[in-house]
C-alpha cells in the first residue's frame, strides 16, 4: 500500500517540487507546461471544443489549424480523411484533466489527445500560460 500511495502522490509531489523552484530561482523549469495536441473532425467541432477547454479555464491559449491530411489504420482498414488540429498550451498539471474532459466531449470514439512537454520558451509567454491557467 506504501508503494501505491508513493506513485499516486508522485505527480502532486513533483508538481509541489517544480513550483518550489521556479519560485526561488525565478527560472523555467522544464516540462511545467506542455502543448496538447487533439484532431477534430471539422472546423465546427474544432471551435467547439476549443472554447469549451477556454471556458472550463483548462488552457491558456488554443490554436486551431486549418485542414490537414490524415491516414491511419481504424478497425484493420487503411482510412483517410481530412481534420483539423488543435494545439493547446497549457500547465502540464492539467493534462490529465484536459484529456478526461475532452474525452467526454469528443464525437470521436477515440480522439487523439497527446501531449509534449515544453522544454524552453520565451520566459514572459511561459509565465502568462501560468498566470492564465489556474493551479490545481
């Protein structure tokens, strides 16, 4: 039970850690935010979900890309189709809430949500996704 508690407190602990020392330092410590990425059926859905991870105050800033070309294989078929792309900027804190959120909304069986950590940026535009994005 120890070990179980050690790994469900991890990430609440490193994110205690991270805040801690970008605190002190005054620095960006690397992978406290991250960038998701969500495909979306069409522009329509695109906005809508957009502006639902806006109102729900799950990210900062979201950018929705224009068509693009995909091949996947679905269900053992070779698929292809065009969709568009979000990109949103958020704390790496909330990722797991952002996708379990927009799983619930999503029309897509299985929407693809992933995410990267940010390495580095520009210090002031990390600090507005901080200010913009409330802690957990």
């Amino acid at each position: 039970q120890v070990v179980t508690l050690s790994l469900l407190m991890y990430p609440v602990l490193r994110s205690l850690a991270l805040q801690l020392h970008s605190a002190v330092t005054g620095s960006y410590v690397s992978g406290t935010h991250s960038i998701a990425f969500i495909n979306c059926l069409n522009e329509q859905i695109a906005k809508d979900i957009a502006r639902a991870i806006m109102d729900k105050k799950l990210a900062a800033y979201v950018n929705i890309l224009p068509k693009s070309s995909a091949l996947y294989f679905w269900k053992g078929e070779l698929e292809e189709s065009t969709e568009i792309l979000l990109l949103v900027k958020t704390r790496t804190s909330k990722i797991s809430e952002l996708s379990s959120y927009v799983r619930s909304i999503h029309p897509f069986e299985i929407p693809e949500i992933i995410s990267l950590p940010i390495d580095q940026g520009n210090p002031l535009y990390l600090k507005w996704i901080e200010e913009s994005v409330p802690r957990d």
